[in-house]
C-alpha cells in the first residue's frame, strides 16, 4: 500500500479546473516531484494534501484512510513554504520548537530534539537568533528543520529554493538530496525547474493544466517523454509532426511538411499509429559543413540562422530550404572556441534512428 | 521653486499656529500668578494646588479614568474581535457598520443612546456612559486591528496549523502576538477618546455623574479661572503622551484612525 494515494482528484476555482481527475501514489521514503510550468496547479495539490484546501471530487489517503475529515494540525504531513513562514517573533529554537510543543512532547524531551533538527540542517548555534537576523539559505534550513522536528510521514516542500541565488540552490540540493536519504521521510517537492526535478527526484510527475502528463523515473522523464508536452518542457527538445508515411520493423518514417521525411526508432510493442511527433533533442543533432560519409540514416541541409554561446556549448538554430528551424547543439570543447561555424554558414545536420524518440498521437 | 516652498512654509506655519498657539497660551496661563487670564503676573504653581484640592475635580477624575480604563478595555477586545472578522470574512457589510460610528457625527450618537438608554430605562449614569464610549470605540479600535492584521502574511496562519496548532491555538500563539502592536494602539486610542469625549458623555452622563470634560464645561460656564488652565494643562499632557506611545508602537496608526 503506498504511503499517499491520491485518486482521482479535481479541484475547481469557478469555472476553472485547477486539478484535474489526477491520480498518483507517493510511496514511503521517496523523494518525489511535481514539476509543471506556473499555474498547471502544483500548489493547489499540495495545498489539499496538506489541508488547507479539499478536493471538489476523489479523495485523498494517507497509509489507507481518508483524509477528507481531518484538518491539517491533525495530519502526519509538514509544509515548508516558498516564503519560509517563520514566525517572525520566535527565534530560531521558538520555532522549531513550536510543533513540538503543539504535539505535547515533554520539555524534558524537547531540547534534545530541537539539536537533533538543526544538527540535521546544519544551523547548530542558530538557537537565539530571530528569522530577520538569517540569510535567505539559513531560514530555509529552519524551516526545514521545523517540518522535520516532529518525523512527521511526508515533508511538502512548495518551490523551496525559488527564492535563492544560483549557486546556494545547487548546494542546498545536494543537501536535500543527502537529508531526505537520511531521514527516510517521503518528500512531495514542487518546482517548475526540470533540472532541479531531474537531479533531486525518485520519480517525476509532469503536470500541464491541471494533469499529469507523464509520472516516471527521471531518466526515463528525459529519455522516453510521452507527449509532445514532457518532450519540450523537459529541456529543449526539435518536434516534428506529421502523418507516419512508412513503418518498417522497427523504423517509423514520418512525413514533415516542411523538413522531409524523418525516420526514428520505436520499440517493438508500439501500437501503429497513423500520426506522431519526433522529439530530438538538440545535443543528439549532428552538425558539419557536410555529413559523413555514407552514415546517418537522417541528414538535412540548411543555414544557420542564429547562434547562442553559452560558455561551455553553442546552441545553433539553422533554418531549412523548407521553412523548418531545427536546434542543434555543440560542445566547445577546445578552450577559447565560442563557435564552429558562423551565422549564414551552409551546413549539414544529420542524426541516426535511434537518437530520436517517436510520440504517437 | 524656492519661491513657492516659502510660500507653502509660511501657509504651514500660520495653520500650525492657528492650532497651538491658543493651546500654548492656556498651557502660560495656567502657571499665572492673577485670577484672570489677561496679563502675565508671575509664575506660581497655586492653580495646581487648588486643583489637587477641589473635590468636584477629582471626582470628575476619578470618573473619567475608571470609564477611560473600563471603556478601552472593553472596546479593545470587542474590536480586536470585530478587526479579525472583518478580515477574515471579508463581508461588506461588516466594516460599514463597524466603522460607520466613527463617521456618524457626535451629537447624533449622543442622542441616538441617550434616547434608547431611556428606552430600555437604564439609570443614566457612569455605566451608561461606560456603554456609549464602548460604542464608538469599537471602530476605532477594528481599524487599527485590521490594518495590523492586513499586513500580516497569510501563510504565517496556516504555518501554525500545519505545525499541529488548532485555529484557536494559532491564533493566541502565532496571530495575536503579531498584532499585538495593533491592539494595544487601539486600546490606548480608546484611552484617549473616552478620556476627551464631551459631546456623547454629556448626553448619557444624566444629572448626578460629572466626568473630567463635563467638569470644565461646568466650570467655564462661570468663568475661565486658571484653574480650568491647569487641568486642560494636564489633560493635554495626558493625551499627547498616550498618542504618542500609540504611534510609537504602530507607526501605521496616525495614517488608518481619524484623529481625535
Ligand atoms: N483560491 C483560488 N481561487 C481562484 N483560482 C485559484 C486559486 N488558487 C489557485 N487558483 C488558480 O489555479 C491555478 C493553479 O494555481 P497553483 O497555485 O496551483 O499553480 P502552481 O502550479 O503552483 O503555479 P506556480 O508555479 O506559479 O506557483 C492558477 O491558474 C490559479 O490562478
Ligand atoms: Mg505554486
């Protein structure tokens, strides 16, 4: 039985459907995330997890019992906002002492636990300060180690490094990472960040519009998208739709409009599809003045129409007689290299079969 | 530029004077060493003898107090009470009837409960004027509790709850507390209204109850002794004291309350 079962719930504000009839298992002890661009209802669903807002339709259990009747000071779940929500007027030890307190835990016992929650996020010696006197990454951890004090069954954690500084939310993931290994306790972590999904997450599930479009392991997120969606918000991503014009063994050829004739692997169980998109992405891409002799099973001329240097590779975006513009990346490898080729240069891509990913329609 | 600033600073400091310089002059006058208010004689603190030693006075005194602790105490919790509803239920008709009192003029509340207190025959005297200060408190206090509470973030609440707090424990441990800056402005506003307030208290005093700006209504009647300069001299302190504890506490509170 999974420790959080949500099934088949809708939220709706009006006439908008915030949530919509989504059903996912969270199980114990894993770090899982729901990732989807602003306003696909991310908080919205956590917010019912954690009380403050209930399902229009479906329910929600945790460890088999539904919660539809239990306020949110009653549930085993703890929140760590995006905006910390410390209580400004208790220091750092108030705090994290306040659920304690709240759960009636002897004051014998209390000391020895608020150590062990800031041992846990590395804030030991904080105790007398106040919220104003920390860094934005300092009452993050307080907040942390407030949801953690009390072991509660599930940690909820609402876009937690937003508001942070590039380098300190590469730290503080890594932290996570680490924290939630050593915990134990199942973490619900929202982001609309791929990479920060891609790197912290058990499993993913990508939302758009109120549904999940897709509910995987990461690698498999990136690797294999379901839809067009996943395909393009999980990094960048070259789609190419059209009718299948072809389909031998296990090699799709897909008619582009405006490219040509595509041809991608699929794996064997694949149901014939009479439409589909192929999703490239762009460091799959080949890209020379002319293809390699007797090679790739796809190449394509064209022109290149812009390029972004962005330190350690450049993104070239190259136009085709066609009309199509196709994202092609290259590593610059040789230090001091910003680009291989120049804006308006002719040049060759080209990709095997296997390098792209067929998403039937 | 310069020009018009001057222009703008002379108008301020003619309105300034308009205000203070007749206050000023019962504040000299009152340390007068001459029974009339004309010419300065010489200073003397007799006129604060005499006070300290009227019994009309300080039975005026005594009652304005107990109504000024008893009227704010009340008022400050009905309208804490009144402030957090407004806030949380976001009704429109709420706040129009909380804070229309505040809008209604003076003389009209003052009738309005004077006639029902005789409605209800309730014996005019220092409960029913307890009561009507009580009324016209309640407003003032609300605002000022629900601009503190507007300022508060939101998510604080239901961080309380979601530590295991109930709606009640969030409230004593996590809102009250922030707003208590709010509450307590409040309640020293009340203070000072209650303690001031001549036109509703002279409808709802009756005969016998005498309050501390009933006093010297009485006491001009006669005559303006400098006596009545003394005790204005006090009262002002008073007053001018407790706004300014008020604002030091919640800097918003001169800019959301009407002034006194
Ligand atoms: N109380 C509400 N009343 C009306 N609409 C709401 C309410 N709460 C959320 N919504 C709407 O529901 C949708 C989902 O909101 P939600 O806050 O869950 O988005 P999100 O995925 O968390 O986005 P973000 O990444 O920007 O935080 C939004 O379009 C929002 O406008
Ligand atoms: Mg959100």
């Amino acid at each position: 039985m999974a420790l959080l079962d949500i099934q088949r719930v809708t939220r709706r504000f009006g006439d908008f459907t915030a949530i919509d009839d989504v059903s996912l298992a969270i199980e114990a002890g894993e770090f899982f995330t729901l990732l989807g661009p602003s306003g696909c209802g991310k908080t919205t669903l956590l917010r019912m997890i954690a009380g403050f807002d209930l399902p229009d339709a479906g329910r929600i259990l945790l460890n088999g019992k539904d919660l539809a009747d239990t306020p949110p000071e009653r549930r085993p779940v703890r929140t760590v906002f995006q905006s910390y929500a410390l209580f400004p007027h208790m220091t750092v030890e108030g705090n994290v002492a306040f659920p304690l307190e709240m759960a009636r835990v002897p004051a014998s016992e209390r000391k020895a636990r608020i150590e062990g929650a800031l041992e846990d996020v590395r804030l030991q010696g904080f105790n007398k300060r106040y919220p104003h006197e920390l860094s934005g990454g300092q009452r993050q951890r307080v907040a942390i180690a407030r949801a953690l004090v009390t072991h509660p069954a599930m940690l909820l954690l609402d876009e937690p490094l937003a508001a942070l500084d590039a380098k300190l939310r590469e730290d503080l993931s890594i932290e996570l990472i680490n924290l939630q290994k050593e915990v134990g306790i199942a973490f619900v972590y929202v982001t609309h960040d791929q990479s920060e999904a891609l790197a912290l997450s058990h499993r993913i599930a990508v939302m758009n519009r109120g549904r999940v479009e897709q509910l995987d392991e990461p690698s498999k997120i990136y690797g294999f998208p379901r839809t067009a969606f996943v395909a393009d918000f999980i990094g960048h991503c070259n789609l190419f739709g059209g009718p299948v014009a072809n389909r031998a063994n296990d090699v799709v050829t897909v008619d582009v409009a405006d490219l040509g004739p595509v041809r991608v692997g699929v794996a064997a169980g694949i149901a014939n599809a009479a439409k589909g998109t192929v999703a490239i992405r762009p460091e799959k891409i080949r890209i020379a003045a002319s293809a390699p002799e007797g090679t790739p099973d796809n190449h394509f001329r064209g022109t290149v129409e812009d390029l972004l240097y962005m330190g350690d590779v450049t993104v070239y975006r190259v136009s085709t007689p066609g009309g199509a513009k196709v994202e092609a990346l290259l590593a610059n490898s040789q230090s001091g290299r910003a680009k291989f080729f120049e804006v308006g240069d002719a040049v060759e891509m080209s990709w095997p079969v296997g390098a792209g990913h067929f998403i039937p329609e | 530029m310069r020009r018009r600033s001057a222009w703008l600073y002379a108008a301020a400091l003619c309105a300034y004077a308009f205000l203070y310089v007749p206050l000023a002059i019962v504040v000299l006058y009152s340390f007068n060493d001459s029974r009339l208010n004309a010419e300065w004689v010489g200073f003397t603190l007799a006129w604060y003898k005499t006070l300290f030693a009227d019994d009309q006075m300080i039975t005026a005194a005594g009652n304005s107090l107990l109504i000024g602790i008893v009227a704010s105490f009340v008022s400050t919790v009905l309208g804490t009470l009144a402030g957090v509803a407004m806030h949380r239920y976001r009704l429109r008709v709420l706040p129009i009837l909380i804070v229309a009192p505040i809008a209604i003029p003076e003389i009209l509340t003052g009738v309005s409960l004077l006639i029902f207190f005789v409605m209800l025959n309730f014996t005019l005297g220092l409960g029913s004027v307890a009561l009507a200060h009580i009324a016209f408190c309640i407003g003032f206090v609300a605002i000022v509790v629900r601009a503190r509470l507007a300022g508060m973030d939101e998510t604080l609440t239901e961080a309380a709850r979601d530590c295991g707090a109930t709606p009640s424990q969030a409230f004593r441990r996590v809102t009250l507390p922030l707003i208590m800056p709010g509450v307590v402005a409040g309640a020293l506003m009340a203070f000072t209204l209650s303690i001031d307030d001549f036109v509703i208290t002279f409808f709802t005093a009756g005969a016998g109850t005498v309050t501390l700006p009933l006093q010297i209504y009485s006491m001009i009647k006669i005559s303006v002794t400098p006596e009545v300069n003394a005790v204005s001299t006090l009262l002002m302190l008073l007053t001018l004291l407790l706004i300014v504890v008020a604002a030091k506490i919640s800097p918003t509170l001169l800019r959301t309350a009407r002034e006194p």
